[in-house]
C-alpha cells in the first residue's frame, strides 16, 4: 500500500490521467476560495494585504477555507495601517460632487478589478505543474520553480490527511479531497466516516491535529509552520469570543482587518500533551501499543521486544501479544550476550510496529484470500485491531479460506519478519490461556508486572518445545562489518549518556518545581535533529540541529515496583552540552 509520495512518470498512462483530472478540478474549487477572498479583502485600500495573502495565506486550518485564507493572511505579520478617504471641499456644489463621485466609484471599483485580477493571476495555477504529492522539498526542480500559493495549499490539503490518518494513500486523499470540494474539515469527516471513527474530526487536544498542520504547512513552505499549527488550533478553541468578521458575507474593512488581527493574536496557544507519545513513527494502528508494552517490561526484555514483540500471537490483546511474545522469544532463543540500555532507538520502535502491521494484514490475507488489504486495513481500524472482531466482520461478506489458523500465523511471522516463524506459529497456537489473565490482570489496574508473575510465564514456556529452539547461530562478521558495528556501537553509547544526562537533569528540575522526585525507567524514543523555529530540510540542515525530542518512561521514587506503572514524560532539550 502506497503511503508516501506519488511522482508522475514521463509516459502518462490512464491512472495518471485521472489524477491530472482530479488535481485541476482541486484547483478550480481552491482558486474559487481566493476569488471569494480577494472580494472580501480590502486589498484596493491596503494592498500590503496582497504579498502576505501570496506568501502566508494557505487555505488549510480548522475553518472553512475562505476563513482559512482571511486568517492564515490576516495573522502572518504586523497590523495593517487603516486609510481614510479624503473629505469632499464643502464649497463643492451638490451636483459637482454626486459627478466627481460618480467617476471615483468607477475609477475605484476599475483599479480594484485590476488589482484583484492582478492577484489572481499570481494564484492561478494548473494541474501540471504539480508532479509530487506530498512535495519532495529536496527536489532541485521544486525548489527552482515557483509555486503558487494555490499550488502549496493543494500540497498542504494532501499532507494534512496522509499524516493525520495513518496509511491513507495519496490517491485516496486526492478522491476525499475531491469529493470535499478542497475543504479539508469536511475531508477528514469522510474519511472518518469511511474507517468508522467518525465523531472526533480534528480535535484540537489531540497531537495528532497539531503535528498534522504543521507538516501540511511545512509542505506547504509556510514561512512560519509552528505558528499556524498553534495559531488555528487557538482560533478553534474560541471560535465564539472571536467577533464574527470570518463568517459574515461581505466585504471587510480596514478597521475589521485590523481588530481581526488584534483578536486573533490575543488568541492563546493551546497547550501540547505533555505525555503525548511521540514521535511520528509510532501508532501505525493508531493505538501506540509498544508504548503500553514497554510499560509492563524490565530492560532485559528489550532484546526480546525489538526482535520478537509482534501485537499479533495467542491473545486477542494487542498489548498481552507483545507482553508473551517478548518474554517467551527471550526464554525460548536467549541472547549470546546480555542486552540491557537505557535508551530504546525511536527508529527501532518504528520498524516494529510497521512488522507487526505487516503481519497482521498478512494473517487476515491467508485467511480471506479474496479481501483486499485496504478493506483489512479498514476492518483493523474500525476494530481497534482487534483480531477477534477483525475476523468477526469479514466473514460476514468474505469466505474464509481453507488454510489451518498456524500456516495464517506463520504467514504473519514471515510478513513481520520474524527471526523464528515456525516457532512463532506454534507458540500462537499452543499457549495457555491461563498466561494471558496473568497479563490482563495487570493492564487492567495499570500495574508493572511482578517479578514472580514473569517468572511463572517463562517457566511455562521453558516447558514447552518450539520448532528451531535448539538451532544456535553466531553471525560471524568480515573485519569491515565488525568496524562499521563498534563505530556505530560508540556513537549509541555516546548519544545514550548525553540524553540520559538531559533526562535526569530534566528530572531533577520537574521535582523542583512539583515537588515529587522520580527515576528513570527507560528512554523510549529520541529525535535528535529538531531544527530551529520549524525550519525543516530533508537534506541535511546547513544551520544544524538545535534541539532533540525525548520520550521517556519514570515512575514516583519510593512506590512499589508494583503499584503502578511508569508515567510516559515528553522532553524538548538543547543539544548544547552546556544548556
């Protein structure tokens, strides 16, 4: 399934076609939406309104796309100063004046035509100049030709979907688009409404609607991305304390122009998550379920984790799959050498979700042969990936093929790239029941799991024989391999002992300021190439990279390992070695 950019090829072939149709119809509904603009601007009396509307005036946010624009534009930079018409000589007579009038209004309302048209035609855009979705800013081509406001907006619209929704194709985000008339908020309805999720459309708590408008307005070259994100999110939150200048019809002036600014720059920001689980990588099932997972698991079952942690196994819970998967790969294949970190790659976290998502399409493939992976896509969605309710609702319009339950299990263990399929596939069929509800019983009250309670599942599975359990390799590496290994292994330390120090520091200045001390439990997830202000380059930046992102996982000091589990924590800190 296509979830990334999509170019056009040099020989247009009939997919293409459709598509060069459906992105000029995008752009005659997105260039109806600047015309409606432009009518209610007064940008004959204050043209400085033009340049900001041509650089910052997308028609993405969490409005309709006419209000979208007046904000977006309106917002970008300073106050508009108000002019005021020249009085009329009261010596004048009274026809003289309705005369002079008469000729004024004309020439006015010629010189605003103009002005608008002038506009227009530096907005205009057709479908050919548009050849990757979502834009590839790296591109030499890209970054020598000019695009239109218009165009960056079209960008923005697709990048917003195939980031708020996970695995959305770019062809299916331009239909959405399409049939939405280019309105994003009606867009994201009905693609809720298509998954079955409808009822939470873009809701301004949720990072997901934040760190979507951002890279719709990174795409979009907006020359402030953070700003907008933060700015519409505000906008939407007070939509009813914000005088009704974006959706009354008709012109508005230079003094609404200027207290619309005003307001929306009083607009305060609403405030991030601070535990919101990031970073992008995560919940390609939309359920951050490796997060959950590494809540119930020690350090010596990273190993297990990485490898092996698949949602997909015996239980029909997504994080007790994760939870037995780990702690039986590490008691059925122990590890040569001991493997305990501080920091877990976010890279890594990535690669295991998207090999369990893999795999679990996989499974429904070899049970369904005839269901498509985008109707098991849609199924995994709408039943929170629930495997019960999955194969639940496509029998009900599928036949299931007549393949036994371990070849679809070790169909999905070859899809996610299991270091032991066979075993896998065994494990999934013969575990105990009796190892889930020890699993459950501490998801459900939010607790560690004890140490006598891990113990009990691996000696379980220590009982068991599973195909390849007595198969033992060591990989033998050329001296060339083994350089590339230990640099690569000094750079993970090295980079471990900075961030852990950023995570305790950061520690001991939130004990401070709350009063409650903690200690680490593990660093699940680092982005350490955080540009400046929102700048973003996907070469690399040439100012550097001021900040990094850390996740990470603490608990209060002095409770029990058993009475809760770690709190998930968000850091932004300097990579500056004295900040």
């Amino acid at each position: 399934m296509s979830t990334g950019g999509s170019c056009s090829t040099s020989t247009p072939s009939s997919a293409a076609k459709d598509r060069s149709v459906a992105l000029s119809e995008l752009l005659e509904h997105i260039h109806g939406y600047y015309k409606a603009a432009l009518d209610r601007l007064p940008v004959e009396e204050t043209p400085a309104l033009i340049p900001r509307l041509l650089d910052g005036g997308v028609c993405f946010g969490l409005l309709d796309p006419v209000s979208n624009i007046i904000a977006n534009t309106v917002r970008s930079f300073e106050p508009l100063p108000e002019t005021h018409a020249a009085e009329e000589p009261a010596v004048a007579e009274e026809g003289e004046r309705s005369r002079r009038g008469a000729k004024r209004k004309a020439a006015a309302e010629e010189e605003a035509r103009m002005i608008r048209d002038e506009a227009m035609s530096e907005i205009a855009t057709d479908a050919g100049s548009i050849y990757c979705l979502p834009p590839i800013l790296r591109d030499a081509r890209m970054r020598k030709k000019k695009r239109t406001v218009a165009q960056r907006s079209l960008e923005g619209l697709v990048t917003f979907l195939v980031c708020y929704f996970r695995h959305l194709p770019v062809e299916e985000a331009l239909h959405y688009l399409l049939l939405a008339k280019a309105d994003l908020l009606a867009a994201v309805h009905l693609v809720e409404c298509v998954r079955g999720t409808a009822g939470r459309s873009c809701p301004i708590s949720s990072p997901t609607t934040e760190i979507a408008l951002r890279c719709a307005a990174i795409a979009a070259s907006h020359p402030a991305p953070a700003n907008l994100a933060a700015r519409s999110l505000s906008l939407a939150s007070r939509l009813d304390q914000v005088p009704q200048f974006l959706t009354i019809d008709g012109r508005l002036s230079p003094g609404a122009i200027n207290r619309l600014y005003h307001k929306l720059l009083e607009a305060p920001v609403v405030e991030q998550l601070a535990v919101s689980p990031k970073p992008l990588q995560l919940a390609t099932v939309r359920l951050n379920h490796c997060i959950k997972g590494y809540r119930q698991l020690g350090k010596r079952h990273h190993r297990g984790l990485l490898k092996a942690g698949c949602c997909f196994g015996p239980a029909d819970n997504l994080v007790t799959n994760i939870i037995l998967n780990t702690i039986w790969y590490d008691s059925a294949f122990p590890p040569h050498v001991q493997f305990e970190v501080d920091v877990i790659s976010t890279k890594s976290l990535g690669r295991v979700e998207c090999r369990s998502l893999n795999g679990l399409l996989a499974l429904l493939g070899n049970l369904f042969p005839a269901l498509s992976e985008h109707d098991a896509m849609v199924h995994l969605l709408r039943s929170n990936a629930s495997l019960q309710d999955v194969i639940f609702r496509a029998m009900q319009n599928q036949d299931m093929s007549s393949s036994s339950y371990g070849a679809a299990y070790k169909a999905a263990a070859q899809a996610a790239r299991h270091p032991q399929p066979d075993a896998q596939a065994e494990f999934s069929m013969s575990t105990s029941p009796k190892t889930f509800h020890i699993v459950e019983s501490a998801l459900r009250i939010n607790r560690t799991l004890k140490l006598s309670e891990v113990e009990l599942i691996t000696s379980y599975f220590s009982q068991k024989s599973y195909p390849g359990k007595s198969v033992t390799s060591v990989l033998k590496l050329t001296p060339h391999a083994t350089k590339i290994v230990s640099y690569n292994k000094r750079n993970f330390f090295a980079t471990q002992d900075f961030i852990s120090r950023k995570v305790e520091a950061a520690l001991q200045k939130y004990a401070k300021e709350k009063g409650i001390e903690h200690e680490l439990h593990i660093i699940c997830g680092v982005n350490l190439e955080v540009p400046e202000n929102g700048k973003h380059s996907y070469i690399l930046n040439e100012e550097g990279y001021p900040y990094s992102h850390v996740n990470f996982l603490a608990r209060p000091k002095g409770c029990h390992l058993d009475d809760m589990a770690p709190n998930l924590f968000f850091l932004e800190c300097s990579n500056d070695e004295m900040a």
